[in-house]
C-alpha cells in the first residue's frame, strides 16, 4: 500500500462496539490484532467523508491494509525502543479529551454520548495515544531532518507542474508591530505565578497538564506546552538562548521574552534542532500604553507615505518584533489561503504594490493585543507553476514526498521481518 503521508496520525477512537454480531479478528500483526468491528467502524467513518457507501468494493480492503501498515510501524517502534513519556501521552490524551469536548459541546454530553466517565474515556484513550505518539516519534527520528535536494525538487517540479493546474494567488509582506508597555506591579504579579508553577513542577507537577491549564500561549498549551520540533532562529533570542542550553528532561529557570515569561522544558535534541514545550506567563499592558503606541505607528506610517522614510529602516528602528526587524519587517512569502485571519484583513486594504496599511490590532500570545503596521511588498495573481515563485512550496511538497517514500521502504521491509497475516478477506 501507498502512504500518502510520511507522518500517520492514528484516527482517534472511543468505540462501543455493537452487539449485534460475533465480533471476529480479521488480521493479526505481531502480539495486535484487527477485528471486524474496528474495520467496520474505519469504513463508516471513511465512506462518510468521501460521501460514498461503506460496502463500496475494495474500500473495506484499503483500510484493513492501512491499518496493518499503522501497526507494523508501531511494531517497528517497539523494536527500535522507541520511548515516550507519561508526561506526552497525558497530553495527547487531554488533547483528544478537548477536541472531542469541543465537537460535542460539553464534557457532560461527551459522557453522555459515549456512555462513560471522563477518567475511563480518559483510560481508553491512553493506549491508542501511546502507540500514535511512539509511530510519531519513529518517523520524526528516522526522517524528521530529511530534505530533497535542489535536484530533486527540481525532479519533481518536472513530473508534476503539468498536473498541478494553477497555483493561487501570493503575496510578500513586511510589517512594523509594536506591543503595549507594561507597568512594573504587572510585571511582579506574572513573574509571581510563573515562580509558583516552576515550584509546582519542582515538587512533581505534570509539565503538560499546568501547560494546558495555565499557558499564555493556547497554540501549544492545547498539546501540553508543546512546540515541535524547532530549530535555531525559530525563537526570539531570549527563549532560544535557554531553550538550546537545556539537556534531555531538564527544565529552565523564568525566562523573560518580549511575550511574558516562559518555563522551558527539554524534550530531546535531534541533530541541530530541538523539541521544546513551554508554559508562557503573559504580562498584562498598561491599558494606556495601547493610545501612545497607536499614536506613535500613525506618526510612523506618516513618515514613510508622506515624507518618504525608508520602511526597512523604520521597522528596525521601532519594531518590536524581534524575528522580522533586522529583515526590515520581512514576515515572509505567503499563499493567500494561507494568511492568519488578521494579515487576510489587513490584505483587504493592500490593493497596489507599496501600499502599507493603517494601524491594525494584532492578538499576541501572552500579551493580548499588540498593533502593526502592514506593508504590500509583492503580489503575484493566480499562475502556473513556477520552480522560481514557488521554490519553497515544492521544496516542501518533494521533501514529503522523499519522506512518503521512504516510510515505504521501511514498511516492505518491516513486513519481512516481522508477523502478519490476514485471517478473513471476504471483508
């Protein structure tokens, strides 16, 4: 079977198996086992997505073969001694608990609907969250620096652009983010509670959940705090500094940053990158700060329309936005799908090449509300695919691709090693 991505997440399941019939097992991998129902549940959930019948022929059969495929790499896993943490599995657990809280409306009704207590969906969850996040770990490990090469984004340029269509509109932005001062008594009462939490976990406090519960930053604290897998220059410097000078498990000090201040824990290391999470205690601005800074980007913007200041030079002279100011406010080349909901705004009233915006609100993780000024550098329409315009797309789609590929090859030969069989194929 193809995978079509190099990185499986498991579908997330709490299943109460119907009654109706004799459940069977239907193929065996190693010590795991697939039964009827499972598939039966996989199919429904599939054919509702394509919006076809769960009998359609050969349907039954794809998914049955992915679901092998998903517990050969967890065997694999198993054999590599891949490891993870209470702490991370917790975390996906609740994770898992918050999304399906959130397509259900309530934790009561998610109760309700699945006939069981918090702490046992909790318990049911746990098994299946462990073997996604050690499937995870074992692709990330094997493959997660893996890139292609220019020749081989090249290679794959010239195997699909005739296939692609058009590619959407694109556009380059610079902007000039200034963020609300805070006063010293707010200050002291974050830099408090952050102390408390660091307290917290020096006594044996889960990281994830105080992550979840009590982070500035909702991105990360839905996934217990954290970040990924990161590299140098993903951070602003503060954060970096310490985040790069942790060891495996250890966590930091209170970190300042121009977000609030931030608890740091080392996950692992891999090559020259880093998996991080943290805990973000943002600082409450000064409510008359947001006048002033206002006042001040109108007065900047001014200069620059009007009297022909340089935006480069504005931006790294009075931006406080340490990852874009010394790029002259460069935020970076985007698909227009892919804006955030306030750069799309913000586009709304960037017609012409140079157009810079008016004074826009920004939410910043742990601060609130920051403001910007927008500028247009480059718009370039709806257009063919182009190895130039769209290097960096197809640098990711070709990496993916090698990923996919050789995921693959360490699927052909997992199923060489290891024991699997199907027991039923009239499925």
């Amino acid at each position: 079977m193809k995978i079509k991505s190099f990185l499986l997440i498991l579908v997330l399941q709490i299943i109460v198996f119907p009654q109706q019939y004799l459940d069977r097992v239907v193929a065996v991998v190693e010590r795991e086992i697939i039964l009827q129902s499972e598939l039966d549940f996989r199919a429904e959930q599939e054919a509702k997505q394509k919006n076809i019948s769960p009998q359609t022929p050969g349907l039954k059969m794809s998914i049955l073969n992915s679901m092998i495929d998903e517990k050969l790499l967890f065997a694999q896993a198993e054999f590599d001694s891949v490891i993870v943490s209470e702490q991370e599995i917790n975390a996906q657990v609740e994770y898992q608990i918050n999304y399906l809280t959130e397509l259900v409306g309530s934790r009561e009704n998610l109760e309700k609907t699945y006939g069981m207590s918090i702490d046992r969906i909790r318990g049911e969850l746990r098994d299946g969250a462990r073997k996604n996040l050690m499937i995870q770990r074992l692709i990330d490990t094997k493959f997660g620096r893996i890139e292609a090469s220019r020749r081989e984004i090249e290679m794959f340029f010239e195997k699909y652009k005739d296939s692609l269509g058009t590619f959407e509109a694109k556009v380059t932005l610079s902007h000039i983010l200034k963020i609300p001062n805070t006063s010293e008594a707010m200050a002291r009462k974050s830099y408090d509670f952050a102390l408390s939490l660091l307290d917290s976990l020096k006594n044996g406090a889960d990281f994830a959940s105080l992550a979840m519960k009590y982070s500035d930053d909702s991105a990360s604290g839905k996934f217990g705090g954290d970040l990924g897998i990161r590299k140098r220059g993903d951070f602003v410097p503060e954060f970096e500094a310490a985040a790069f000078s942790l060891k495996d498990g250890e966590i930091s000090g209170i970190v300042k940053s121009q977000f609030g201040y931030h608890i740091i824990q080392m996950v692992e290391r891999r090559g020259g990158s880093i998996n991080v999470r943290h805990i973000l205690v943002g600082i409450k601005p000064d409510p008359n700060s947001d006048n002033e800074i206002i006042s001040l980007l109108t007065d900047i913007r001014d200069s620059i329309t009007r009297f022909g200041q340089d935006f480069s030079v504005m931006a790294k002279k009075y931006s406080d936005d340490e990852r874009t100011k010394n790029l002259g406010g460069l935020l970076g080349s985007f698909y227009t799908s892919g804006l955030t909901p306030e750069l799309k705004t913000a586009l709304e009233d960037l017609k012409n090449k140079g157009d810079i915006t008016f004074v826009k609100p920004l939410p910043i993780p742990g601060v609130g509300t920051g403001y910007h000024i927008v500028r247009l550098d480059e718009r370039i329409p709806r257009h063919k695919p182009d190895l130039d315009i769209d290097y960096d797309e197809f640098k990711k789609l070709a990496s993916e691709e090698k990923k996919a590929n050789l995921v693959n090859e360490m699927l052909e030969n997992a199923k060489k090693i290891f024991f699997w069989e199907i027991k039923h194929y009239n499925l």
